[in-house]
C-alpha cells in the first residue's frame, strides 16, 4: 500500500512497477538491487529503453523499501 509521509508519497517496488507502467505508458518495468539503490529498467511505447537509479527509503516499522513518487516523477517527465 502506497504510503503518505509528511506530505509526500512513497512507493513499494510493485507499486512502482505498476505506477510507472499506467502512468508513462511504458512496454515493460523491472526493478533490482544495485549498490545499495535501486535500479529501473524500462522501454517506453515508441521502443526507447532507458534506465536510472533511485534512492531506496526504508520506513518505519516496514520491512519493505520504498521509492519516492516525487523522484520518479520528475526523472521521467524530465525525458
């Protein structure tokens, strides 16, 4: 679930996948670990592939991590 903190939204890594794939109409999105981050790899609906890494947050009392909505947000309408 999809959590508000201090006014600001934090995914979980399915939630992200789901999220990026409705909301920028990607082909396909999948999230891994790298160096302690986590790293997406996408292809848009007009064949681009592309990839960045995004800061992992851990909540409080979840053992989930959780990436920001307003960091995914802007790298992606940054394109």
């Amino acid at each position: 679930m999809v959590r508000k903190i201090n006014d600001e939204y934090f995914l979980n890594r399915t939630e992200t996948i789901d999220y990026l794939i409705s909301a920028y109409q990607l082909k396909y999105c999948m999230t891994r670990w790298e160096n302690g981050k986590i790293r997406i790899t996408f292809e848009n609906s007009k064949g681009t592939r592309g990839n960045a890494k995004f800061e992992a947050y851990k909540c409080r009392k979840s053992k989930l991590v959780r990436l920001r909505k307003l960091e995914l947000d802007t790298f992606f309408l940054s394109d």
